[in-house]
C-alpha cells in the first residue's frame, strides 16, 4: 500500500499505514522504500553518543523518499529528546513510554505532555506518535486507553495503539 491508501467498505473508509521499525541502515531504508513502506522507523538508545551518522543518513533517505522517517528515542529528558531532534530531524518523533508506570504519578505524566508541548513548539514540522497501551479485558488498575487519548490528544498527531500482555507480576515489556 501507499501512504494513506484508503480502503472503502461502504460508508466506512479505513487508511492503513504500513510502519516498520529498527531500522539502523541507509540500505534497510532503501529496501523499505522499494517495497512501499509508509513509515520507516528508527530506535535512539541513550548508550553511547546521541549522534550517530549511520543513523543521520538511514533517517535522511527515509526523509528523501516519499516514506516517512519515525524515530523512536528510548529516553525522555527533554534536553536530550530536543538535541536528538535537532540533529536528526525525522518527519515523526515516537514516544512510546510505559504510561501505566504514571497511573498514580500525575506530575510524571505531565512532564511527558510538557515534553511533547515543548516538542509541537520547537518542531512544529515534525509530527508526534503517541503509543497508547491497551490493556486485556478486565484489567481495571491500569490506564483507561480513552483517558489517556483525552490527556495526550492535544499534543500528538498520531495515535499507535498496542496490547499490554500482562503476568503475575506486571505488564511484560
């Protein structure tokens, strides 16, 4: 599919974004973009340099295409997240915290909003996914997903939802 091709059933149209992730390589990119991938993503881990070139390059042939670059920083200080997005400027910067960690830390949770606030502000060209976990049925100590699209809905541009698998001790990463 292309980016946004849409798909009529009815009264009903569904837009479906093909979006992978870990991509590391200027040639990973290439071959995603040959195939149609609307979304190309790439993960920042905070180890080591936060400028990494290999990663510059594989994001800026995401950015040349008519795919989109996402990158995911697996870290949330503001600093750092506004330095990486300087650097790397991809199309979607992904956050994808653990939100239900924040369930009964609201000032937690706010720094998260002030840290996409600040984002829309600084970048207002880079578009914001917003991960919204979604628990199993009957699990009520966590998160509603409607609760928190309300808290992050003005701060984001999209939504990725994903199933939380839970065990005795907790949700599984």
């Amino acid at each position: 599919m292309t980016f946004y091709e849409s798909i009529n059933f009815g009264e009903i149209i569904l837009y479906m974004i093909i979006q992978i992730y870990e991509i590391q390589t200027p040639h990973e990119a290439e071959a995603l973009i040959e195939a149609g991938v609307d979304h190309i993503g790439s993960v920042l881990t905070p180890e080591g340099s936060l400028k990494r070139s290999l990663l510059k390059e594989t994001i800026d042939v995401a950015r040349s295409s008519a795919s989109k670059s996402s990158l995911i920083p697996l870290f949330s200080e503001m600093d750092s997240i506004l330095h990486v997005l300087d650097f790397y400027k991809p199309d979607i910067v992904h956050f994808c915290e653990d939100l239900n960690k924040y369930r009964n830390n609201r000032p937690g949770l706010d720094s998260l909003i002030d840290l996409q606030e600040n984002v829309k502000e600084r970048f207002p060209e880079i578009l914001i996914m917003r991960t919204i976990p979604i628990p199993q049925h009957g699990i009520a100590d966590l998160f509603s997903p409607i609760e928190l699209a309300k808290i992050f809905g003005n701060v984001s541009d999209f939504f990725l939802t994903d199933t939380v698998i839970m065990n005795n001790a907790g949700p599984i990463p």
